[in-house]
C-alpha cells in the first residue's frame, strides 16, 4: 500500500508473477438486508464478505477493499460505527486492506458497495468453465443454513441475538471460503469452482452452462444443515430443494477429476472446512436431481435464487 | 483482460514496472444528480468521468473499471441502455475496458458506483501533498460552468437539450483531464495535483492542508466561464465566489515550481486544455483570496461544495 485514504485515489504495488482478481458486490437495504433484524455489524460483515467468497471461487487471495457507502440521513453513528467495525473485523481476519472509499447519503436505502482486488498465479485460477464429464461435485460446509436464518429472522427479529442459533449466524456472518478456495486452486484439485451466493442449484447450472457439460445431483448426498433441515421440514417444504434454491450461502461448488480426488483431503485439513461430494459432471448436458428413496427418480435441478426477481 | 464478465470476478495482468491507482465514486439519485433534467445517458457519463477525474488527478492511465448498478423498477430499459452507452462511450474514449459488474434493484433511487484502476509510474505519482512555498497555482479549463449549468437546468430542465449551452454541456457531460493529468506527472511539471469535484476553493485548501502550506488567490485571475459568469451576476451571487465554491467541475488545480512553469507549455499544447495560473502557495498557512479592483482586498477562500451538507 503506497498511498490510501485520503487522497483522490490509493495506490498499490502489483505483486510479482500474480495477476489480479477484482470483483464488486452490492448490498441495498429492502433487497439484500431488512435493518429490522440485521444488526449493522452484520450487514457490514456480509458487504465484505459476499466479495470475498466471489475472490476465494476464484482462487485468489484477497488483498484490499475500497468500500462506496450510500447512508440514509437518519442512520444513527453507532450504526454507521457497527457497520465499518463489521467490515474491519472480517478485513482484519484476511489481511484486506481498506484502501479507500466513498461516502454520500443516500435519499432512499442504505446501500454499500464493495470492490475487492485479490491476486493470483495465473495459471492456478479458478474457473467456472474448466469442468469436464465425470468430473466430481464437491461442496464445501452445509447449504440452506441463511437460507433458514432469514426465514427465522423475519419470523422472530429477536432471532439475531441468539449466538448459539447456527441458521441465523450463518446468514449474519458467512464464513467466506477464501481459504479453501486458496488450496484447491494452487494444489490444482479444482477445475471449476463457483460460490453460491445465488444458491447451490444456481451454482451447478452455471459451471454445467460455462463448461459445456451437464451434471446429475444427489439430493440424498446435499450436505444440508440439520437445523435448517428441521426448520424447513416444519415449515412443509422440502428441505433439499429449499436448502439447493435459498440464497446467500457462501459455500463453494468445485469440480474435480476423479484422479485427484485425494488431493482434496490436503485441503480439507488445511481449510478449515468439510467438504462433501453431492454429484457428477455428464456428457449429456442436462441438470438433474436425483431424489426419493433409493435415488430412483431423476427431476431437472431447480433454478437458482435471484434477488432481482 | 484475461477474464471479464461472466465469472466470479475479473482478471487482468498488471502492468510491468506501474503501481496501481484505485479509485471509487458513488452517483446517487436525488443526492448527485436528478434523473427529471439529466438524461440517462449524461448520468453514465458523469459516474465515470468523476472517477477518471480522480485518476487524472493522480497523473494515472485508467485501463479498467468495474460498476456496480441499483435500478428502481420502473426505470424503463430504454433508459437502462441510455445510461450503459453513457458509460461505455467515455469507456471507449478512454481506452477503460468495462471489466465486469453489479446489477440489483433498488427499492429507492437509483445508484452507481464505479470503480476504476489505473497505473502510473511510482516516481511520476501526482499526490496532494508536494506543493512547497512559491509554487505556482494553476487550473485546467474553465470554472463555475457546471455549477450554473445546474442552475440552469433546475431553472428549466428543457435545458438540458440544448448542445450550445456550454454551462448544461459541461455540467451533462464533463470531459475529465486525463490527458493533462498524465502529461503534467510524466513530465514532472506538476508538485501536486488535485480535481475540482468539490469546487476549486476545497481543492486549494486541500492541497494546502496536505502540503503543510498556505496560498493566495487572486479572484481576477480565476477563469470563469463567460457565460457562467453572466448567469451567476444576473442572479445576483458574485461571479468568482459562486464558480470557486460551485461543485461538479471536473478540471485539475496544478501546483507547479516556478523554474518548471515552462514545461506547462509543452503539456497545454498536447493536453487538449489552457491551464491558467490563479495563484501561489506561501509559507504563511492560511489559505487567501485577493479580490476587489486592483486585489486590494484579501479574505479567507471561501469552502468548498460537499454533497453530504
């Protein structure tokens, strides 16, 4: 970091021999947070975090952050204080630096935007177009807990005082897999890997379009959280399809050749995070679920979960 | 470019032997401009032009920029579009590669942030903080257009189509210098750089402050569009106070070493601009304006324009 706040823009040394990763990411109150249960801290959190995990699917380590923050006149300076403590905190844990940003008010919705620049070798990043027939689908932790969060959230506001509650901490404050999608890139277990910030049905449709292949689900196989599943179970859905369709977990989806399988154990130990094989990638391109009892009915993969709709 | 929209994030390689210059600016709805007199295509415009502004400022080549967009539903798509061409026309211009991006809605008003990278020579960085005592001010262009075109345009927002008004003009449609930016940090002329985004008033007191200087202004000299100067004196508001203290001009305010004033001429012949010398930086920390028949007369420099007020 040669120069940072303070003047008309930062300014920063590329590192050698890595070309750089950049991805943006908005969060608009009413769209993408409700401030009735979301505690500032939370909603600044997840602004970082959703554009980590876009840099950890790449494959690239995080370096610097410049935050544009549009604030509502009467948002109270302990929420805005929250809010950047939210962003410092997960910015500290990665080692991003804040390198600038751009504050106004906004007439309307809170709103933050977030542009992450990362790095990475060149030829270890991270597609989503590099997946092949009888490549694996892997993914990582449990799906469908902020998908369950939000709806225990809305149902019971109170619901995001409760720390021991895995649904609503995970939809407060994901867990960006940047570490994982650091190893599985540099020791080259991935071929594709995608996060599932629109859900991991959105995410297995998006590698199969990108890499010209199909792919068949195991419903049986969805590693989705228990308490999400009971939750879901109670409400009368179907809890894998709920858990595959919800949004804003921040998993990734890998795609991995059968024959380095083993390499994903290294990275399992050092990542921090399990990773659980739910599919394959076919030569026949549709997107299948495979589901009931015994795997013995085979439906399309449902859509993903899109905030503009 | 190696990956641009349509993954996780974008890849470039960086440039051999630059650093990199990061900037963000954030257009909001009802806060920077007001979507009843300013066409869409002019908003696409002026997001990226104040962040091409801010490299210009720092002597940076701008090669890519990332937007983030919050649409209110009924914006109608004809719009949309307008406001994308207003983008990727100053894009094309600038040779900036519109590097990926962020749709949401947004429940309010409509938002954009642009965020764009550019690279410089280290050694050739124009910061705030280099000017010295004796140094001489100079400014790019014209002042106090923008601030009356608005004036002009909230008078009658049919002003808006008119191409001859050269105040709505630069108003809509700012021509950021990047091309003297570039010439005055690569020829060295230029101690410190700074744009006029929040008039040229908060410009000299910040190039003031961060240089541990004073300066003194001489209202005569300042380069007051005509017309500009015409509509602010019909109103009744003195020409020069209105121009210096008026927004949204995105001219450069140069501090340059009186021995190097000569390489300026090389810069103005090739950088498209007239630079005009308004001023110098004194040991003395306050920051003056000469005014008055004959500068006989000597007040604090007003304060700038901020859209937080």
């Amino acid at each position: 970091m040669l120069i940072g706040i303070g003047d008309d823009a930062a300014v920063v040394e590329p590192e050698k021999n890595r070309v750089e990763v950049l991805s943006v990411d908005a969060l608009v109150e009413g769209v993408h947070f409700d401030r009735t249960f979301t505690p500032p801290q939370a909603i600044g959190h997840r602004a970082l975090a959703a554009n980590l995990s876009d840099l950890a699917a790449m494959g690239a380590a995080p370096r610097l952050c410049l935050l544009s923050l549009a604030l509502p006149p009467a948002l109270p300076v302990g929420d805005f204080d929250a809010l950047i403590e939210g962003i410092a905190a997960l910015a500290r844990r990665h080692r991003v630096h804040v390198a600038g940003g751009n504050l106004t008010r906004s007439p309307g919705p809170l709103m933050i935007d977030v542009m992450v620049s990362g790095t990475a070798k060149r030829r270890q990043l991270l597609t989503r177009n590099g997946a092949r027939p009888g490549d694996e689908l892997y993914v990582t932790g449990r799906v469908g807990a902020a998908a369950a969060g939000l709806a225990m959230l809305k149902a019971d506001p109170s619901a995001a005082r409760s720390e021991t509650n895995t649904c609503t901490a995970q939809y407060l404050y994901p867990e960006p897999r940047v570490r994982m999608g650091l190893l599985v890139a540099r020791n080259r277990a991935a071929t594709a890997g995608m996060d599932l910030s629109d859900g991991l049905a959105d995410a297995v449709h998006q590698i199969a379009r990108a890499s010209g292949v199909g792919a068949v689900v195991e419903a049986e196989a969805v590693p989705v959280e228990p308490s999400a599943r009971e939750w879901f179970s109670g409400h009368g859905d179907d809890p894998v399809t709920a858990a595959i369709t919800g949004g804003d977990d921040y998993e990734l989806l890998l795609a991995v050749r059968p024959r380095l399988a083993r390499r994903l154990t290294a990275a399992e130990r050092h990542g921090g995070v399990v990773l659980t094989r739910i599919g394959v990638c076919t030569e026949a391109p549709s997107v299948l679920l495979k589901c009931g009892r015994g795997n013995e009915q085979v439906v399309p993969l449902p859509g993903g979960f899109h905030h503009f709709r």
